[in-house]
C-alpha cells in the first residue's frame, strides 16, 4: 500500500467498541457514501436517538435540508491508543482526534 493510501485509509475509519462483535475494541473502515460525512459538535446525524441504534449506522437527529453537509460528532467515537499511534507513525489525524480537537 502506498504511504497516500495508507494516509487514506486512516483517515476513513473510526472505532466504537458497541459495534465489535468479536473483540473489542476495533476500528470499522468507512467503505460507502459515509465518507461525505463531516465532523460538527452540533451534528445533525448520530446514533439511533432512541439509543437502538448499532452505532454503525447513522440516523437523522432533524430534518435536514435538501443540500445540507452531513455531520456527526467524532468525538463520541471510541479512542483506540494502538490505533492513535499507528496515525501517528503515517501523519494522519484519527476522526476521533479530529472531533475532540474541533469541539
């Protein structure tokens, strides 16, 4: 894998330990149009609101408008020290260090 891809690759996954079957904890790579989300403290899509949800998967909060930046809160995601130092070692920044930095 080229250092880019690798780069890449970092910076599109998250963790949440509830979403692990086997394991805990691990990290889920964003494979779908889930990498047009964007981190916002006043997110307008997160986890089921009813607290269901599988905490893979991402619900409205609101409406939101035709047009309008989907976001979500990546600082509610699960920090993983072993993954954090992998980011390190290639130069990218985790969601989770992205939404507990931009709060």
């Amino acid at each position: 894998m080229s250092a880019d891809d690798a780069l890449d690759l970092l910076e599109h996954v998250y963790s949440y330990r509830s979403a692990c079957v086997d394991d805990p904890p691990c990290v889920i790579e964003i494979l779908d149009d889930g990498k047009v989300w964007n981190h916002a403290p006043d997110h307008n899509t997160g986890n089921h609101p009813d607290g269901t949800g599988d905490g893979v998967s991402s619900y409205a909060r609101r409406d939101i408008a035709a047009g309008e930046e989907l976001t979500d809160d990546y600082g509610t995601f699960d920090e993983i020290p072993w993954y954090e130092t992998i980011c390190i070692e290639y130069g990218a920044t985790s969601c989770v260090r992205v939404g507990r930095e931009h709060r």
